[in-house]
C-alpha cells in the first residue's frame, strides 16, 4: 500500500470508528507458569506472534527490520517486542519453545549491549533531526529490554540478564546532551524519559514514557538497585502531567517544549488509553483511570473523530 492509501485507509478508520488496535492483557486468564513477581507482560502480544509480525529472521532465529532507505536491520525493539511477545505466552501456555524464543531473543539483547549503558546498541537507524544520528537509545526501547529481560531471567536464572538490567538503568540518569535520557517535563522540574532525547528540545512523548517506566517498574520489582527510585519518579511525574496530552477531543502524541503538540493518530490514541488503565490497574491511583474512561469517550464520539481528521490534515502517523 502506497502512502496515499495509507493515508485514505487511516481516515477511513477514524470516521467509522475502527476496531480496537491494541491487545490488553486479560489479567484474569489462566496462567500455566506465573513468572512472579512480573507475570505476563502488560500487552497480550500473541496475536503478532499469529499474524507474523516476526518473519524475517536470520540464521540463529534472531528477528530483523526492513527500514526504507536503510535496508534490513536487527532492531532492539523489534528483537525486545519478540522476547516478550513469547514469553507472554509461555505464561498462558507452558510451551517450551516459547521459552527459548523468549530466551533466545533477550540473549542477543544482552550480547549487543554497549558499555554505557543503551541496551542492544541502541536504535541502529537514523532519524530525521540532526542531533540523533545512529545509533541513538531511547526510552521506550530501554522498556521494553528491560521487560524482557526481566521475564527471560525469571525463565532461564542467568545472571547475565541482571547484570544487564542494571546497567541500563544509567542513560536514565543522564540529560540527552550527556548521551542518556532524562529531560524536565516542560517548566517542571519532573523528570521525563525521552523516546527521541534530542539535547536541543524535549519531545515529551506519551506513550514511549510509559514503555519506560514498565521497565523500570519490573526491574524494580526484581530489586535491581536504584530502579525504583527511577520508576516512582518517572511515576509521580506522569501522574502529574498525562492531563498535559489531552486536547478537549482527543489526545496528543507529544508536548515539546517549543512546538506545537501533534495530533495522536487512532492509534496512538487507543494506546494512550489502554496505558492509563494499566498504570490505573498496576498502581491505583484514580487520575489514570479518569483519563482512561474521559479518552475512551473521545472514541465514541463521531464529533470528535472527524475533528482529529480535520486537525491531522494527512500526518496519520
């Protein structure tokens, strides 16, 4: 599909009010094998595992990206997501081969770590600002490695997952112009762990935060030290700024500090809501759930839907 199909197919989906896009866990489904203390991951990520997400493997069952313009790359987040998505369902099923997947993938994690810290040497592709050229961490793939880690320590005890665990906590610690991924929320002095950390501007974005303190949230649960300060921080900072992406009908994907917010795609937009009914589920804390259920009607609304098609003006992304 061309992008101009692409683009009439996103529209299409926001006007007729498209079929949920994400797969939140069922918390109350039968486990075969608990994992405790983190269980299943906080997405059911089965369903990408059936229609085939990851298909281009290499020769040791490693799963690669095809970029445009770059070619085909290992990508952390991709190998991350097919750790998780594995050991999701080695949880549900008890199948051994989901374990090795799982296992198999956070190990090359582990092995393509670099010594500062970013996990799986950071995003191997360029991006199109000038102060983010390959490779680059990022926040959300810092997550999701560490999610990933976390469970494939709890299925195979190497210890090498630990110990990779802690060091990728540093680029939390340090600024973007410093090589790592702590900026201040706006005029806050918040702490907010960038999915783009560009030394120039923060970017602020949603749901790549969040991705974050998931992983932060299970490293601390496996008590790798200092990652629960990182995580009630990063905590604390979302509970007191997520009301900062809602626009009156919809959400923002971002809140830079100089630029305009962008319009979240529908895509964005349901998984904004899905993670505040997850940090809502795994915290309590009630303003989680008041943005859930205020963006879900967002959704339902035909009015609101058309006025996200008239803002987005063709960026569906």
């Amino acid at each position: 599909m061309g992008r101009l199909g692409k683009v009439i197919a996103s529209a299409g989906r926001l006007l007729v009010g498209a079929r949920w896009l994400h797969d939140p866990l069922d918390r109350t489904r039968p486990v075969a094998v608990p994992l405790e203390p983190l269980g299943p991951w906080y997405y059911d990520m089965g369903r990408a595992i059936r229609r085939g997400d990851f298909h281009r493997f290499d020769a040791e069952g490693i799963p690669r990206l095809r970029v445009r313009g770059v070619g085909v790359v290992y990508h952390p987040s991709r190998v991350a997501s097919f750790s998780l998505a594995h050991a999701t369902r080695y949880v549900q099923t008890g199948e051994e081969a989901d374990r090795e997947a799982a296992l198999r993938g956070a190990r090359w994690l582990v092995a393509n770590q670099v010594r500062n810290g970013p996990l799986a040497g950071a995003v191997p592709i360029p991006f199109d600002h000038r102060d983010l050229s390959a490779p680059w961490p990022s926040a959300l793939t810092q997550g999701m490695v560490l999610s990933a880690l976390g469970r494939a320590f709890l299925m195979g005890g190497e210890s090498a997952m630990t110990q990779a665990m802690g060091r990728a906590l540093e680029p939390f610690r340090r600024a973007p112009r410093d090589g790592g991924l702590r900026s201040p929320f706006r005029d806050s002095g918040d702490p907010w762990y960038e999915e783009y950390p560009h030394p120039g501007e923060g970017t602020h974005i949603l749901n790549g935060f969040v991705y974050a303190l998931w992983g932060l949230r299970d490293a601390a649960l496996l008590e790798i030290p200092a990652a629960g300060d990182l995580y009630r921080a990063g905590l604390d900072s979302l509970a007191r700024h997520a009301e900062a992406y809602d626009i009156g009908y919809w959400t923002s994907y971002n809140r830079p500090d100089r630029t305009p917010p962008r319009v979240a795609s529908l895509y964005y937009h349901q998984d904004h809501c899905v993670m505040m009914h997850v940090m809502h589920e795994v915290e309590g804390r009630p303003v989680f759930e008041t943005l859930a259920r205020r963006w879900e009607g967002y959704l339902r609304r035909f009015r609101c839907r058309l006025k996200v098609l008239t803002a987005k003006t063709g960026d569906f992304r």
